[in-house]
C-alpha cells in the first residue's frame, strides 16, 4: 500500500479535512488554545491522518499539528494562539 500523496493548497487540505472528519471523527474537544479531535483507528485512517498533519505543519500557519494513538483512537491534537486555533473547522 502506498503513503498518500501530501496535499499542498489549503483549499485541497479543507477538503481533505473535511472528507476525513466525514469518515473518522467520533468526538471533538475544545480549550483555550487547543483542539483534540478523536478518530476512529481502522485501516486506512492512520496513513491518511498522518499526511494531514504532516501538511498543515509544512504549511507554516503557527499552529503545531499532532497525531498520537491514545485507549484505541487516533487523536488529532492542534495547539496555538487560541483565535487561530478556534477558528478550525474540525471534528
């Protein structure tokens, strides 16, 4: 199986955002300044979510994008200046 290819505009990354929160996401968490979303771990979605990151932090937007595996969900966690980190459309 091959690595998906890393999006590059944000406009192709919005909608790859959006098609894999359609898919995966299960429940969301909002603070002051950090994001979680939790994600279904099935086959495919690792892959997938480790490529989005992996472009929002190429991006350069100040936002720090992480993914980890916590009790059997992929968790999505995005930290920053909470007006930039609030404005996300996620989860």
């Amino acid at each position: 199986m091959s690595t998906p290819a890393r999006p590059s505009s944000s406009e192709v990354r919005r909608h790859l955002w959006r098609a894999f929160d359609a898919d995966y996401a299960l429940y969301t968490n909002r603070t002051d300044g950090t994001l979680t979303v939790h994600y279904a771990a099935v086959e495919g979605a690792r892959e997938r979510l480790a490529a989005l990151v992996d472009a929002e932090n190429t991006a350069g937007s100040g936002l720090r994008w992480r993914a980890r595996e916590d009790r059997g969900h992929l968790v999505l966690e995005v930290t920053g200046p909470a007006e930039q980190v609030d404005g996300l459309a996620l989860g």
